[in-house]
C-alpha cells in the first residue's frame, strides 16, 4: 500500500476544547509536565529553572522546588510505576540528567554532559536513553546506578525522539527532525531497520513516538523532501520489524504537527498542530473521530493524556491547560473492544445452557458449569445492560437469546 494514499475522510465532530483547569505560576516561562500513574498529580519544568508539583484534585500546586539546573529546565518524565522522576537540563554547552527517587527522595545525577534533545525510560523502569543534538548519539542508561549500560547508538544527525519497546529491548530512534527512522537492539546495540533519508527543505518536528500495543511504531514522519519548506503534517504506522508503513496515514493537519499523544491504553491518538487543532483518532478502526480548535497566542507544547484517559492536558501561552476527553470520544473507542468481550461471553453463556439443558444426567461437570452461571449473572447482566444501551441494533437478538437461556437455568 502507497504510504503516501489519501485517507478517507470521515465524519469529525468539530467543536472548541474548554479547558477545566489551568495551571500556571508567578513565573510562566514555558512548560514541559507529565502525569504520575495514580492521575491525582502532575509534576511540570519551566524555563524559569523551577521543577513544580500539583495536586490535581485540589487543583493547586503542592511542591516547588528550585535552582536544581544552573540553566534552563526542558523535559521531565515519570516512570510507568511511579517510581521516578526524570528531568534534563543546562545550559547551551552541555546539559544534566538527574533523577529523584520519589519514596527516598535520593537524587541520582548521571554523567551525560551532552547537549541533550530526548529522553525515555523503559517501561520496567529500569533502563533511561538519552539522545544528544551535537554527536548525533543515544545512550542508554541504568535507572539504579546512574551508569552506561549501551551506546553509543550513532545515526546521521541529532535524535529528536526515542522510546523502549514494551519488552525494554527495543529503541526506537527518529532523527533529523523526522526524517530518518531506526530500530535499535539494546542488547546487540546493532540497528534493526531503517526508514527515511536525510535531506534538506523540510521543516520537522519534535514530536514523540509511540509503540503500540500490537508492536508497531506511530510517528510523525516526512517522506517529501523539497525547496519549499514542506511541513510535517502527517503520522504514519509502521511496522517494527521492516520499518513499512502499515494502513493508511492519519492525515487531516494543514499545518506542522508539532505534538503526539497516545492513551495509555492505547486505543486513543491526539495530536496537535501550528494549525490551531487538536485532532483525536481512535487506532481501531483507524478513522479521525474529533477536530478539536484551540485558540492561543503561542504554539503547543507537550501533549499527554491523563492515565485513565478521561482528560487530556497541554501548554500554551506559558500556561498548563487540563480538558476534559469528550465522552463521546472515550465512550466510542471502548466501545469496539467492550462489544467483542460481550459477544464472547454471550456465546459462553449461549453454549454452557445448551449443555446443561441437554444432558439429563446431573454430572460434577454440569454442577460446576451451573455454578459458574450463578455465580458470573451479576456481571453477566451488567455487559447485557451495556450491549442494550450502545450496540442495541448489532447485537439484541443474541442478548434475547442468552437472557432466555439464563431465565430457563433459573426455572
């Protein structure tokens, strides 16, 4: 399939997103932040040299914490489990990884004095590589020991995003503002695939990557290379292994995408765009579900979902805004996997009576089937409640026929 073939277009609900929360400070320079796991807080860095803590429930910031860089903040990550936080910064020289152990409170410098331009830790917080704008490298990093453990990993031009495979034993590397793509082996420290060529005329992006749950990569990524300054607008999905592009393109942004954000289970993609839009795409089916028009002075920067995806969070202006994820939305990329879950069980239930009723010898066998009805009704009627209200015209003649079968156990 042509990676480059259009998408086609489909019906996006087009409105304004409201922000619910704004998160800001004396001195507003600039905002990078991320989400711990449990959603109740947010940690976020500054140009201002500060590292600060919000309480999201009380909707106020609860920590603020100075001077840690002799120059300027730029990223900040948590780990998956909580456990970390990593935050780079410096000067125009050379910059600093640090991490602050949340339980102990121990503060771990690692000796990367490159100019750094991405970070990522592994999803078993383990591992942390580190990419560098200067010597065109990724090092990867030992989370306990603050010691190399791989790398040097050497492309053509400076790495502008990174990031672990599921596993840990992949990186994923996206250099020379999008246009060249590679796959690492950790181990091996030997590259995998590549995709993409450099070259000039093309203004690229920042913005990150994510692997899926199935193992392929979503990227912003630029194939066109010519004299007039074209723009990176479009997200491809690639395959791990070849590094081809899967599917058709998301595509919808007139302008450079300047942001990504994947869900965090992972059946949601925002990204944002100097075109003053937040899209929202569902990954199964793939189909563009909301335009989302965003009016600020400034451009975006950072882009994530909350850990239960119910809001979504980025800046602007120097300022933090919190949004709630239209209902709608969540309620129609859940819904595919849900109605799945429910036709199975249905099926279950449908097979398990057609069992019991036909045998006419009670044996522990059919004892334990029966139980296992029973005792699962309660559940079993909430996803009947469920299929009835959101997919009534798909599936109603099987939620008839399985309420019947589990009414006749009953008599």
């Amino acid at each position: 399939m042509d990676s480059r073939s259009t998408q086609p277009a489909t019906a996006a609900a087009k409105e304004t997103l409201t922000p619910v929360m704004t998160l800001q400070s004396q001195e507003d320079r600039g905002w990078t932040m991320a989400y711990f796991p449990d959603g109740k807080r947010m940690i976020g860095v500054s140009f201002d040299k500060t590292i600060r803590q919000w309480d999201l429930q009380a909707g106020k910031e609860i920590e603020e914490v100075r001077d840690v860089y002799e120059g300027n903040l730029y990223k900040a990550v948590v780990s998956r489990d909580g456990r970390w936080v990593m935050t780079s910064g410096g000067g125009e020289e050379h910059n600093e990884l640090k991490t602050y152990e949340v339980e102990t409170g121990i503060v771990t410098t690692f000796q990367d004095s490159r100019v750094i331009s991405c970070i990522d830790i592994s999803a078993d917080g383990k591992l942390l590589a580190s990419g560098a704008y200067f010597d065109h490298t990724v090092l990867v990093w030992g989370m306990d020991t603050g010691k190399l453990v791989a790398g040097p990993f050497e492309s053509d031009h400076f790495a502008d995003a990174i990031q672990f495979s599921p596993d840990s034993r992949k990186l994923a590397v996206r250099s020379e503002a999008g246009k060249r793509l590679e796959v690492w082996d950790v181990q091996t420290q030997k590259p995998d695939a590549r995709v993409g060529k450099l070259g000039y005329g093309t203004v690229g992006t920042r913005a990150p990557m994510f692997w899926t749950k199935k193992g392929t990569i979503l990227a912003v990524f630029n194939f066109v290379f010519d004299n007039d300054h074209s723009k990176s607008t479009t997200i491809y999905e690639f395959d791990a292994l070849t590094l081809e592009t899967i599917g058709d393109p998301f595509e919808g942004h007139t302008d450079l995408i300047y942001e990504l954000a994947l869900s965090f289970d992972g059946t949601l993609l925002a990204s944002s765009s100097f075109d003053k839009n937040i899209k929202l795409w569902s990954l199964e089916p793939r189909q563009l579900l909301a335009s989302l028009h965003v009016q600020h002075k400034t451009g975006f920067s950072n882009l994530i979902f909350s850990p239960d995806t119910r809001q979504l969070a980025y800046c602007a202006d120097d300022k933090i805004f919190i949004c709630n994820t239209p209902p709608d939305i969540l309620a129609s990329v859940r819904l595919a996997p849900d109605a799945q879950a429910i036709v199975r069980i249905c099926c279950i239930y449908l097979i398990v009576d057609v069992l019991i009723s036909s045998s006419k010898v009670s044996t522990p066998d059919n004892s334990t089937l029966n139980d296992l009805l029973n005792v699962h009704a309660p559940l079993f009627h909430s996803f009947t409640l469920l299929m009835h209200c959101h997919c009534r015209s798909l599936m109603q003649p099987v939620v008839l026929q399985t309420c019947a079968a589990s009414q006749r156990r009953r008599l």
